[in-house]
C-alpha cells in the first residue's frame, strides 16, 4: 500500500496550491483581499503575496485560515506541504534518485 508522501510524488500536475483555494473562496465570498486580510488580522500585503503564490501558508496563516474559514489548519497545511514536496521532488528529483539504504 502507498502513502500519501509517494502518491504525491507520482502525480504529473502540481497539487493544487493553497492561493489557488483561497482565491476562489474569496470571489465567492465577494471579498477583496483586503476585507479578508482585516479578517485574519494580517497586512493586505501579507494575503496578496500567498494569493499570488509568493509566500507560503505558514502555521501562523494556516490557524488564521481555519479559524476564519471554519476548517482548521490541517487542511491549509497539507495543502502547502504536498505542494511543497511536488515542487522540491522536480527541482531535486536526480538528487533524490540516487538515496538508497541498499548496496
């Protein structure tokens, strides 16, 4: 049986980035960044930098998100980490290969 780590790494598309999840909550939610970034007590510059992919969703963010949105952290956090892991395994991935415990 896989987990999720190497179901991850075998995906051709990148997993579905966190901004991308958030942009649409907020246009159906009819919210600018703005609004929301008052909501989750954080600069607008902070939200715009995550809306356009530029800065992660750290813990921080990720308890701002759940409380504000109701889901809790977790899901912001997985999202972030298997786009993460999917972007370090293309950039790495010949490195990686070449780890193994056998002789």
């Amino acid at each position: 049986m896989k987990n999720s780590s190497s179901f991850i790494l075998e995906k051709q598309i990148r997993p579905v980035h966190p901004s991308e999840v958030i942009a649409d909550l907020l246009e159906d939610l009819e919210m600018t960044a703005i609004e929301f970034a008052q909501k989750l007590d954080v600069s607008p510059d902070t939200v715009e930098a995550i809306i356009q992919g530029r800065l992660p969703v750290t813990v921080d963010m990720a308890i701002r998100l759940g409380k504000a949105l109701g889901n809790g952290p977790q899901l912001w956090l997985n999202l972030q980490q298997k786009v993460d892991i999917w972007d370090k395994m293309q950039q790495k991935a010949e490195n990686y290969s070449r780890i193994c415990l056998g002789s």
